[in-house]
C-alpha cells in the first residue's frame, strides 16, 4: 500500500457556488414551474360557474307576513334571475333583491331608510354624478314612484332613485338604463299570496 494520500484540490462540493450559479439554479427553477403550469393546464377544464335561480317572490311574501313592505318586480323579463335575497328587519329595516340580466348584467333594488346620497354611496360609488331621471309612463298602474332621479358614476354604473315617505328606493347596476327602467316599471308592493 502507498503512504501517499491524494490532497485536497480546495473545491467544496460538485458545483459552481457563485452568486451567477445561485441565480442560474433560480432560473431553471422558475422556467421548470412554468412549463409544468402551463402543461397541466392544457388538460383543465374551463370553470364556469352558473349562478343559481332563487325564488324572490316566497321571500318578498315571507317578508310581507313579518309587516314589512318590501318592493319588488311582479315578473322579471325572459332569462332574467334573481340570485339573492337579503331582509334586515328593525328600525333600520332594508330589503334588497339582487337579479342577473340575461347578458349577465346586475341589477339590484334596494329599499332602505336612508338618504339618497348615502344609498349611492354604499352601493353604486361613493362619486356619482347626476343623470338622466326616468318617469313611469301612465300606462303603468299604481307605480312605487312615478318619477326617479338618474345618476352614474365612471365605472359605467346607472342608478335611479325614488323616495318614498321615509324611505329610498334604489335600482342600480350594470344593466343598461333600458333594463333599469323595465325593473322599476314592474315594481310592486301588493300583497303576496
């Protein structure tokens, strides 16, 4: 056997141990992620989620059982739903009934004792500007409001507004001034069942 050993040549490890090799090994890291990512999904399935149809209408007459005197649409134009429903009953009491256009456009009516500028401001934005108001034709029997003041704000939100002793009707959204006037023309408070 040989005494001899061989010396050490001052290299650690396998590999280069620079800051060019740390972020070369990042690199490499990052494009290896990407690819995967973009390999799996390749085989997913697109995700669509469809809103789920409620019935508006048993609420509203729940509601009108309760003694409240919410305001609702009689009927919803063909491919609209109602997705949501929310009652706060109380002295602050509000009703609000969120719907869905065919086109997938919001529309919501919300009945609260509040002001008018402080319902636009919780619910369309907090700057909107004057607009267009609405006025229910004649040939509509007994309307909520007969005349509505309009407003929008920059993200292309409509809102139209009524009071109604002390409280405020809002219908706003993204629908189209069209479909809101549609809404506020089959607005109702008779009685339910």
């Amino acid at each position: 056997m040989s005494s001899e050993q061989a010396e050490p040549t001052g290299r650690p490890g396998r590999y280069n141990r620079s800051a060019a090799g740390l972020v070369s090994s990042l690199v490499v890291t990052v494009l290896g992620i990407g690819a995967v990512l973009y390999f799996m999904s390749n085989f997913r399935n697109d995700f669509e989620a469809t809103p789920e149809s409620i019935d508006y209408l048993a609420t509203v007459e729940s509601a009108q059982q309760a003694g409240l005197s919410p305001v609702y649409p009689a009927a919803l134009p063909e491919g609209w739903i109602a997705t949501r429903v929310d009652v706060e009953p109380g002295d602050d009491a509000s009703f609000q009934i969120s719907l869905l256009t065919e086109g997938n456009r919001y529309v919501g009516i919300r009945l609260e004792d509040a002001t008018i500028p402080a319902l636009l401001a919780a619910r369309v934005d907090e700057k909107t500007e004057p607009a267009d108001g609405y006025t229910v034709p004649d040939d509509v029997r007994r309307p909520v409001a007969r005349t509505w003041k309009g407003y929008t704000d920059d993200g292309g939100d409509t809102a139209y507004a009524a009071e109604r002793g002390d409280e405020t009707v809002l219908v706003y959204g993204s629908a189209s001034a069209k479909d809101l006037q549609s809404v506020i023309d089959s607005l109702s408070t008779e009685p339910l069942g």
